[in-house]
C-alpha cells in the first residue's frame, strides 16, 4: 500500500491507496466464482504484477503469513487481493486479519490491498513463464 498526501484547506494528511473495503473485495471474489467459475476460464490471465513497497507494507502488519483471493472488480480486471493473517496455534489456522464487513470496531477498515495489475498486459513478454 502507498500513502499520498492530500492538502485541502491548508491541512495536509496522508492517504492509503491500494486498499479496498470488504465488502468490494467480497464482491470482487464472488464475481470471480460466479461469472468464469474457475480460473482457466480467464484465459488471458497467467500471473499478476505487485509492486514491492505494497509487499513490505503488509508484511510490516505483523503478520504470520499473507493470504491471496481473486477476484474480478467492476471494469472486469482480474484482482489479486492480499489479506495479513495470523497463526492461530489451537486450530492450526492462519486466520484473515479482517474484523467484518464493516471494519473493526473502532471503526477503522481492515487493509484488503489491491495492488496488483494483471499479466497481461502487465508481463515481461521476454519471461519464459510467459507462454
């Protein structure tokens, strides 16, 4: 995730970009299941490009481990979205860091990151995993 600094009547604060509310990314998800059904459906997709800083952002979260879902958002671009997790040593799970669908109680949103750009268009045409 980056931050930008937006300045509006003299007071600049720094916003997160790249980050989705849940109840998109569910969304997202849901018509990724529903629309294609499976993933070699979406014959055009063979990876998604993310930028590093989003990377080193959610890892520094504290997390255990990250979890990927895809999804498709509303122009129909194939989405990687990136949950932190925590290990959760009585039942052997990593668990979603994500409250519910309308952010935790404090009412902060959970970070669900959407930062990547699907391959293609965004491939190195020259890698030998693009085929």
């Amino acid at each position: 995730m980056s931050e930008k600094t937006i300045t509006a009547n003299n007071k600049s604060k720094s916003k997160k970009v790249n980050i989705i509310p849940l109840k998109e990314a569910q969304r997202w998800a849901k018509r990724w299941a529903k629309k294609e059904g499976h993933y070699n459906k979406h014959h055009n997709l063979n990876a998604f490009l993310i930028p590093k800083v989003d990377l080193l952002e959610v890892l520094a979260e504290g997390v255990d481990a990250v979890r990927a879902y895809i999804g498709v958002d509303d122009a129909g671009v194939e989405k990687l979205m990136i949950v932190g997790t925590k290990f959760n040593p009585e039942t052997g799970i990593y668990v979603d860091m994500i409250s519910d669908s309308l952010g935790n109680s404090a009412g902060v949103e959970d970070n669900i990151y959407d930062f990547t750009e699907p391959c293609p268009p965004a491939s190195d045409p020259e890698s030998p995993l693009n085929y």
